[in-house]
C-alpha cells in the first residue's frame, strides 16, 4: 500500500515497495502543477545560502503583505503556516468543535485533527448519484453540527461547493472552515471563492495552500484567512518560527509570476476535459471535477482493485492514488493527477497495459481453478 502514511506522493515507500528509484517514477498520485516551480525558486535556492543564519521573521510580514494585496484584503486576516495541514490542527484546536460536519469522501486530515481534540464527526455523505457533488439537502441533515470543514475544490473529488451553500451555514450560526487548497487552478476562482468574504466574517475560515499550484511541496506553505480577533488568537496558538525563512522568500518570490499562473489555468482548461475523455475511451467512469486531477471508478472486471491496479502499474514506474482510503469509496475508485500531454500519453497508454495484464492473470486464475 503506497498509502503508508495517508498520503500520495511517497516515493520514498514507492522505492522499498517496487524496487525502483525515486527518479524513475511517474508520480500521478500527488496532485502538483506539472510545469514544475516558477523559474524564481532556483534563484531564490541560489542566493539562500548568505540568508540561512538569520532568523526568519516571526510575523511572516513580506508574504503577507503581497498576499493581502492579491487578494485585497487586510494583512491581519491572514495567518502564513507550515502548510495547510498545520492551518488545519490549529483552527479546530481553536474552536475545539464538539461535533463537526464532515463531506464524505474529503481530505483525512479534517476527521483525524477533530479526533485529536477529541470530538466527534457527523458523516455529510457525497454520493456517486449526485455525480459527489454536496447539495443543499445534506447539509439540510446535518444540523447537529457546529462546526464544518468543507472542501472546495473537494478532495478526491475536484468538486467545487456553491459558496451560497456554505454562507447558509454561517447564518444559521455554524462556524465553518472552507479548505481551498486547488482553489488556484480554477479559473473562475472568483465565482466560488470564499476567501474574500473570511476576511470579515468572524465565523468562516478560508485555508489556502501554496504547495500544489507552485509545485513546492517540500516546502511547506500555506495560509489562512479570517476576521482578525480570529486570525490573532489563532496565531497565538502557533509554534513561534513555524514558517521557515526559505519558504517565505520562495512565497514572495512565486506570487510575482503572473505569466505562470496564466499558463497553469490555460493549460488545465485544455488538458483536464482531453485527459477526461481518454480515460471515458479506456472504460473508466470519470468524475471530473475543476481541480488539476480526477477521480474514476474502474469497470467491474474480474480482479481490477484500486489496488491491484496501484500495484501493476507501480511495478512500471507509474504511482496513483488507491482512492479507497478514502471514507465513502469503495475497491473500486482511483484518483489520477492531471499532468502534461505527453506524460499523460504514456500514463494511459500503461494503464491500458495494466489493465490488460490484470484482466490476463484473472483469466488464467479461472482456468486453473
């Protein structure tokens, strides 16, 4: 299981598991920008090492301030972190739900951080006949809640959740933190973004990750947005230093490439609806959703696993996601990252291979019973 630790892109794992090195890969179970990092952070890697001795500054104060006029919002509704995943622990330490409200299938680490401060969860189930997009009528059962975490673009899905769903809960009197981590690859980012909104509302939180869209995610870097009381109190609850120097010089330095971020959204629009129609072509069901990766569920055929065809492509030097970690999908489900042509050309023309492999060795196992 290359799932070993919750997550994709172990290569690491991938390396004892098939033998081969990291560099061999093609790694479709982490969903990163295939264009790689902005030229600026080989520059920035350059010119660090005069920079490692000093401190980095404690209130993240450069990045801050060009994300707060990105986004035009206040410097002091935004909180930089060690990642999403810190920004997640942090905020629901803050608020200590009793109960929170759950999409299910979502990104693990929402339930694993609730349990850490021991709440409880109530399961929101995201269905395959509502092609897994969240409705207003399972919110609508979900009103023991007071607190949500809410994924948009969702994960595993790529599901974006209409923001007047979400503004219902907040007046209904529920808290709610809005995970928009692929948000960036979405091109009409403004339409469902919440992020604006977070800024002055002391009940909704918007985390943003800085890992994926930049292809980064050695370096951890995310942020979150909300009313700044909230923002204060959540940053006095933060490790002191927790956001290294080298991460907040690459953060500045990415956000001025406007010219890759176009190419990163003009590049989804096109690839993500092709590579969609392939994997239709190759008998998979397709759930496409708005973010730079897909989840499909493979065609009923003896022996085809999520994790069986983990493992036959894994010995060719392909990754992908087992899907069926996550709550709420069955043995049936993958999620594939979206990547560029001709990676993509090669990954289908190995899932055709692995798929046919698997389909063979069923067969034989039949003949031998």
């Amino acid at each position: 299981m290359l799932e070993k630790y919750g997550h994709g892109g172990d290569l690491r794992t991938a390396e004892e598991a098939y033998g081969l090195p990291a560099e061999h890969f093609l790694d479709y179970s982490s969903n990163m920008n295939p264009f790689g990092p902005p030229p600026a952070v080989r520059q920035v890697l350059a010119a660090y090492a005069d920079k490692i001795d000093r401190y980095p500054d404690p209130a993240v104060r450069g990045l801050r301030t060009k994300l707060a006029q990105l986004h035009a919002v206040d410097e002091q509704s935004i909180l930089i972190g060690n990642g999403a995943a810190e920004l997640i622990d942090l905020v629901v330490r803050q608020h200590n739900p009793v109960i929170t409200g759950l999409a299910y299938p979502s990104f693990a680490e929402y339930g694993d951080a609730v349990h850490k401060i021991g709440g409880g969860t109530l399961p929101i189930p995201l269905t395959e006949a509502e092609q897994f997009e969240l409705s207003e009528a399972s919110l609508l059962q979900s009103r023991a809640a007071d607190f949500y975490m809410i994924g948009s673009p969702n994960n595993p899905t790529g599901k974006l959740v209409r923001p007047e769903l979400i503004l219902k809960l907040v007046k209904q009197g529920a808290t709610v933190v809005v995970d928009e981590a692929f948000m960036d690859f979405v091109p009409d980012e403004e339409a469902y973004s919440l992020l604006q909104e977070a800024a002055v509302n002391d009940r909704l939180f918007v985390i943003r990750s800085m890992t994926k869209f930049y292809a980064i995610p050695g370096i951890r870097l995310g942020y979150i947005v909300g009313e700044p009381g909230n923002i204060a109190e959540l940053s006095r609850l933060q490790v002191p230093w927790s956001v290294n120097s080298l991460a907040q010089l690459i953060g500045e330095a990415v956000l001025d490439d406007e010219e890759f971020a176009a190419k990163t959204k003009n590049w989804l629009q096109e690839e993500g609806p092709w590579f969609a129609d392939r994997l239709w072509e190759s008998g998979l069901n397709v759930y496409a959703g708005a973010a730079n990766y897909v989840l499909v569920r493979l065609p009923e055929q003896p022996g085809l696993t999520a994790a069986a065809l983990q493992n036959e492509l894994g010995r060719r030097g392909v990754l992908i996601r087992d899907a069926s970690h996550f709550t709420g999908l069955d043995a049936h489900y993958c999620r594939f990252a979206i990547k560029l042509r001709p990676q993509n050309e090669r990954f289908l023309a190995e899932l055709k291979g692995a798929m046919a492999a698997i389909h063979a060795c069923s067969g034989m196992e039949g003949m031998i019973e």
